[in-house]
C-alpha cells in the first residue's frame, strides 16, 4: 500500500513540502484511538535475539531511523511505534537556524536517490528539548550536533560543547556532525587536529558526569583511506566510543539520472541507492584496519533487506535507516529484523 498508493501520492509534490505533509498526516494517524497498537502489530518485531548492547546501551533491535528525517524530536514517539530500535535527532545546533534556501532536496527517482543541501535547518536546542521532556515512549534517542552556520570553525568546539551540556539529560548518545557538506567550511573540522582538539573537549565534559554517555563520530564517505586511517587513531586517541559511517556524498558519478538535471539541482549531499557500496566499503575498512576495536553504526544506501545484511557482515554492529525509509516505507524495517533473524546475526 505504501508504496503503490502513498508514496505515489507524496511523490507528486515537492519533496521537502511532501516531508512536512507527511509528519502532519502521521501526527493526524496516530492521534486515532487503536492507530499505535496497529502499527506496531504491523511493523513492529520483538525477538531477544534481535537485541544488541553498545557502549552500556541495550538496542531491542539493530535498525535506527538516521538523523535528519527528525530533526527537531517531533515525532519520536509515532516512529518508535514503527518498529524502530532507536531514533536519532538533529542535526540540532545551539540556536535556531532556517537553513539553506529552497528548493534545497530534490528526488533521483530512477537512482532511488535524494540529494540535500538543507543546511542544518532547525528550531534550536530549546524546543527539542522541551518536546524530549514530554515524549510518552521510551526509545532509545541519539542527539546529533552540529554547529551554526555563522559560527566559525575556529569557535565550532562552543558550539558542540553547549549542545552537549543542554542535551545531555535527554537523550542516550551523542553523534558530532563534522560531515555534512551543506554547512560552509564543515568538512574541514574533519582534519586529524581540529576533530581531535574538538572530541577530547566533549570527552572533558563528558568524564565529569557522574555517569557519562557514549559519543560518536560521523564521518563522511569522501574521506581517502589515508583519511579514514586518522579517523582510526582519533577513535583511540580521544577514546570516543564509535563511528557512524557515512554522511552523504558529495559524488556523483555513476547516476542514471541524466547530468543536466544533477547540474540543474547543484550542490548537495547525495543519499540512497548510490551510496551503498561505498558506505559499506568504509564500514569494512574501519572494522578490518582497526581489528573490530570500536562499534560502528552503519548508514547509507540501505534499500532492502540485503543492503542491511551487507552493512552488518562487513562490520557494523547496527544500521540506520533515511532514504530507504522514504523509497520503502515502514515495512523495511521489519523484513530487515526478519532477515537479520533469519541469517542467525
């Protein structure tokens, strides 16, 4: 139904205005009286061999939403009703920020593909955290961070550590958003001395909490093996607790979609079935090259059950879930715990 009738539907409209009808819609569903058991009973799979547990944190299940469906925590609950094993925020920075200018996400329908530069568009840290206080499940809630547009990279550490300290009772872990290519200047912060510089500040923070939280490291699937070897020893240097891999591409090679149209569209990240190989190749080099020696959590390009299957064997120990979502609908997220069951991992 989803995909034959829904999506159909959705579709035929601007894809960041098909997004924001979409949450509305869903908050109009499962304000119905029965609409949560019904989603659950259709996409929900608990098995305790589906369990994982990371960095002191039990998983009911491996597949994650990715950050940027909901940024600003608005409907964590009707996705934690899905099927979802945790649900990740953001990317949030200190204050609110509109973004990019539209049209600023556009659809690569026979690429099974989107490509985004919405510029870390959001509310601000207070009104997530307000709807964070009054959520009715308990999921399991990543907080992704970033920093604001006008900040500069000199000043960026301010940034995440005030999202940090503000975020810190409300969510489970941390991601540091170093990756995205549609904040100026971002992508330099993944450079060995200003990443490592900006972690030991968080992981500071972080060993003057009673009980500290996990902090992960998204990284982008751009960086040279070179590259990918720092982030290795970054992990052991500032003894961080895991990588996210990956953020979306800047490349666009290979795509079907003909090249006056990706010219049209311009700059942005690209998700989706285009990015599968790669993020899967930097998840096996991080796991082969360091021996297994931190978690990594799996993105990109998961279309099916497969993708997944793929990600999990070539070393993640979970995955997250964005343009998938959008192209397969909630139903993936079960034929992946199924599959998952299934293939015994």
């Amino acid at each position: 139904m989803y995909k034959s009738l829904i999506r159909s539907l959705l579709f035929l409209l601007p894809a960041e205005k098909a997004h924001y009808i979409t949450f509305k819609l869903a908050k109009f569903v499962f304000s119905i009286p029965g609409a949560k058991s019904i989603n659950q009973g259709l996409f929900s799979l608990k098995n305790k061999k589906l369990e994982r547990e990371l960095f002191g944190i039990k998983f009911p299940n491996p597949v994650g939403l990715a950050a940027g469906f909901d940024k600003d925590a608005k409907m964590i609950d009707e996705f934690a009703s899905l099927g979802f094993g945790f649900i990740e925020i953001g990317t949030l920075t200190p204050k609110s920020q509109p973004g990019n200018p539209q049209p600023r996400l556009f659809r690569l329908r026979q690429d099974e593909a989107i490509i985004n530069r919405m510029g870390f568009n959001n509310e601000g840290l207070q009104p997530a955290i307000e709807r964070l206080k009054n959520r009715k499940s308990k999921v399991i809630v990543g907080g992704n961070i970033g920093k604001n547009k006008v900040t500069p990279n000199e000043e960026a550490y301010k940034d995440y550590e005030t999202s940090f300290e503000e975020l810190f009772d409300y969510v489970d872990y941390f991601v540091v958003n170093v990756s995205s290519p549609n904040t100026p200047n971002l992508r330099a912060l993944q450079d060995k001395e200003p990443l490592t510089n900006l972690l030991n500040g968080l992981m500071r923070l972080n060993k003057e909490k009673d009980t500290p939280k996990p902090i992960l490291l998204k990284i982008a699937p751009d960086l040279t093996n070179e590259q990918l070897d720092d982030i290795i020893e970054i992990v052991r240097e500032t003894k961080i607790d895991g990588i996210i891999a990956t953020n979306t591409t800047i490349d666009r090679s290979g795509l079907k979609t003909d090249e006056s149209t990706i010219s049209d569209i311009g700059n942005g990240g690209l998700s989706g079935k285009p990015l599968k190989n790669r993020s899967t190749e930097v998840i096996r080099y991080l796991h082969d090259k360091s021996a297994g020696a931190f978690p990594i959590i799996g993105v990109g390009g998961i279309m099916s059950a497969q993708d997944a299957i793929e990600k999990l064997e070539a070393g993640a120990s979970l995955i997250q879930l964005y343009t998938g979502f959008i192209y397969e609908g909630p139903s993936l997220i079960k034929k992946i715990n199924k599959a998952i069951l299934k293939r015994g991992l």
